[in-house]
C-alpha cells in the first residue's frame, strides 16, 4: 500500500478552499481512496466554509479563494 499527496478542492457558494490530502493507492478495486481521517478534514473545510467561517475552515485548508463573476 502506498500513499501521495494531492490536493482536493472544496466549494461552498462563492467560496473555495485548497486541501492537502494523501490518496492511499492499493491493490484491489476501489483504490485510490482518501483516509477516514482526510474525509472528516474536507467535511469540517466544508462546513466551516458554508457557514461563513473562514477562520476554521483555514486552519485544515491550505489557500481560501472568493469566487467573483465577470462580466460578459
């Protein structure tokens, strides 16, 4: 079993947040998968950035972004 880094992106309305995590790579079917541990940490990024709280949602995300629409 081994295990590289990747990162995830998180969205919530206008907002999108940058997350490390490790994809463990393994033979069988459904790899690779996301440890339980990397799942709860996009979960609480999720949740921190849908209720506008941008502090926690920073302290597991790497970068936080606010989308802005052009005009066409």
């Amino acid at each position: 079993m081994t295990t590289r880094s990747t990162t995830r992106l998180v969205r919530e309305g206008e907002l999108v947040a940058e997350v490390e995590v490790r994809l463990v790579e393994a033979e069988g079917g459904w790899a690779p998968y996301l440890s339980l541990e990397d799942a709860y940490k996009l979960d609480d990024v999720r949740d921190g950035l849908r209720v506008g709280d941008t502090r926690r949602a920073s302290q597991l995300a790497r970068r936080i972004y606010r989308l802005t629409p052009l005009e066409a």
